[in-house]
C-alpha cells in the first residue's frame, strides 16, 4: 500500500519505531529517534520503541559498544501482536530490524525503511576487502519491500536511485532549538580559538585529518569510540572529552568557537544543526551531508559555514566568519530547521494500516 497522507495532527497513531541504534550509543541516529519519538508523542501519537535495551545482546565485532539483539523474534512477534501498531517503521538494518522485515512480510504488514548511514563505505572502511558492491546488493534487498525509504537529502536519494532503490521519499534532520542554544559564560578552559568536533571517535569519521591540521588554538573532540584511544595518543595537544550529553554537551558546543565536521561518509551530519543553534559557525568538506545543509547552494550557507576540500582553509574560514558575522547568524539559520516539519514529513511518507488489518493473528 502507499504510504500516507496523514491528515497533519488530527489523527491518532499508534507508531512502532524498530531500531537497533539506542542509548546508551550516543550517535546521530540515536538523537533523531529519540526526538522523533517525542516529537510525535506532543502531536498526540502512541510511539512503542523496540530498541535493544533489556534484551539478549552481543557485541557488533569492532564495535563493542554497539550491541546486537539476537533470538528475539518470539518477543518482537509478541511485541507487535500486544501492541496492534497502526504503522510500523524500521529505522536500521541491524538484527533488531532484520527480524521486524521478516515477520512484517510475513503477516503482510506495511513498513517503512530509513537509510541514515552509508553502510557500503562503513563497511569497506574497516574490510577493505569487502567488495563494496556485494553490500550494496544486501541493502536493496533489505528496504526492497519498504513502501518508502526515508532518506535525509535530495543528494542521497540521487545516489540512491542510481544504486537501483525504490520509493525514496525526503525525511529532513532538524535540531531541538530549545535544548541546544548559546550560553554566554559556557567558555571552555582552554587556549582559543577552540576548534570543535563531536561524534563517534571512529575511522569512518575521519577524525584524523582534523587532528592532524595545523590550527592555533586547541582541537577539542566530544565523542568515543574504537580509534579513541590511539588518537588520544597521538595527538597529547588534543583534549578528548569523551562522551557527553545534555547540558555538558550544550556547553562543549556554547563554549567553542568553530565546529569542525572532518566526515566525508555521514549522510546528513546532525551535529552540525546542534551546533549551529549553539552559535558556532561550521567548518566541513564539501560533500553530501554538510553541501546539503550548509552549502553554498542552501539559503544561508555562505553565512555561516565555509566548505573547501583543505579544511585548514575551511577552518580559518570559519574562524573568520565567527569573528565577522554576515547578515545571517548560526543561531538564526539553525531556528529555520526546526523538528517539527521533520515530524510532519515522517508522518507523511508512513504507511498506516487500514483498520484491523496488518496486526499479528492472536493464535500465532
């Protein structure tokens, strides 16, 4: 069935979110599910998460903080049957959602995919020997039968389409704009200016060809993960923050002065809306994710972001528009991506189930 529309606010859904991707990861996927959640929860809907928490877990190997659900398909069954969801969407391609795919096609129940992470070059980062290729074969196979898969930008859904997927509809990233705002005395202690980075201290982020710059000042990274600590080794000047959250975040971001994105593979790059509502002015590679936020081509991104394939150009630049504001500030571009027309968006491209239909047999 297609997807939507839903009637804006008016109508009362009972939403199930399948996600491997959960707290106590602290990612951008993460963040945008816990915001969508809550988001549909003040419109009026009945969100039930399935998320790894409180099941059977092993570590994602090279990954250990990253835990898979296994064996959980009598529970998830259970789960669906004793919730009767109107719309089910599965958000990652983990087992969690592996094993959602497989009992929706068999009750013939209408789901919804999103694509948040470039899984090909993921992967090939860390086995080169994996021919990308191969998984992008498993990926078409996987959202295949989605009546939509939700995708960031109109630069994903491009490439997308050329990789042979199939009813690709825009889901945007918006930023909590009352959670995530200046804060005059949040100054971090260090040397200035203060270059910012937040994330998943990993390979795939490419988090080196910013610590190896040539800036003044002090390099700060907010963030853990698997190549921390031999980052931490290697660059002694950089101060490694660890993993934050709340208001220590807010004022990592507050108390910087330019936010630098070194990624090349991130779909979308979340961090960037968090820290542009913080007031920080960006400094990125330009390439999808940051091109399709704060490009030259996005009204308002000249204004406060600078994208240039040296990034110690990017940075300097950045530096200066901190310094010399234009006519549009961070905060004020920040205010125009707000969450709520994401919501909108996510619940447009839903497929709703018609009235008893698509619900788990009770004898089952």
């Amino acid at each position: 069935m297609e997807p939507g529309p839903i009637p804006g606010t008016a109508a009362h859904l009972k939403i199930m979110i399948v996600t491997d991707a959960w707290s106590p990861q602290v990612n951008g996927v993460v963040r945008t599910l816990e915001t969508l959640a809550k988001d549909l929860g003040s419109l009026g809907h009945t969100v039930r998460t399935i998320t790894p928490l409180g099941r059977r877990t092993f570590p994602l190997p090279t990954y250990p903080e990253i835990r898979l659900a296994l064996f959980q398909r009598r529970a998830l069954m259970r789960e669906i049957r004793d919730f009767a969801p109107d719309a089910v969407h599965i958000a990652t391609e983990g087992s969690l959602g592996l094993t959602a795919r497989r009992i929706c096609l068999k009750h013939g129940i209408a789901f919804t995919t999103a694509f948040h992470t470039r899984f090909a070059e993921y992967v090939h980062a860390r086995f080169p020997m994996v021919p990308q290729k191969l998984i992008w074969r498993w990926l078409r196979w996987f959202h295949r039968p989605a009546t939509a898969v939700m995708v960031a930008t109109t630069t994903l859904k491009r490439d997308l389409a050329a990789h042979g997927f199939k009813h690709l509809r825009i889901w945007s990233r918006g930023v909590d704009i009352e959670k995530f705002h200046p804060i005059a005395d949040a100054r971090l202690p260090y040397d200035g200016p203060i270059w910012l980075t937040v994330g998943r201290v990993a390979v795939e982020k490419n988090f080196e060809s910013f610590l190896a710059l040539d800036l003044p000042g002090t390099k700060v990274v907010v963030g853990d993960g698997p190549a921390r600590e031999a980052l931490s080794r290697k660059y002694r000047q950089a101060k490694f923050l660890g993993a934050l959250s709340g208001e220590a975040l807010i004022r990592a971001y507050a108390g910087s002065d330019v936010f630098v994105f070194p990624s090349r593979t991130d779909t979308f790059g979340l961090v960037t809306l968090e820290a542009l509502a913080c007031g920080l002015t960006v400094a990125a590679y330009p390439v999808e994710g940051p091109r399709d936020v704060v490009g030259p081509d996005m009204p308002g991104g000249p204004d406060v972001a600078v994208l240039d394939e040296d990034l110690r150009t990017a940075c300097l630049g950045a530096l200066e528009l901190a310094r010399h504001p234009r006519a549009l500030t961070p905060r004020a571009f920040a205010e125009s991506h707000s969450w709520r027309a994401c919501t909108l968006q996510f619940l447009h491209n839903i497929a709703v189930e018609p009235d008893g239909e698509g619900h788990l047999p009770e004898n089952r």
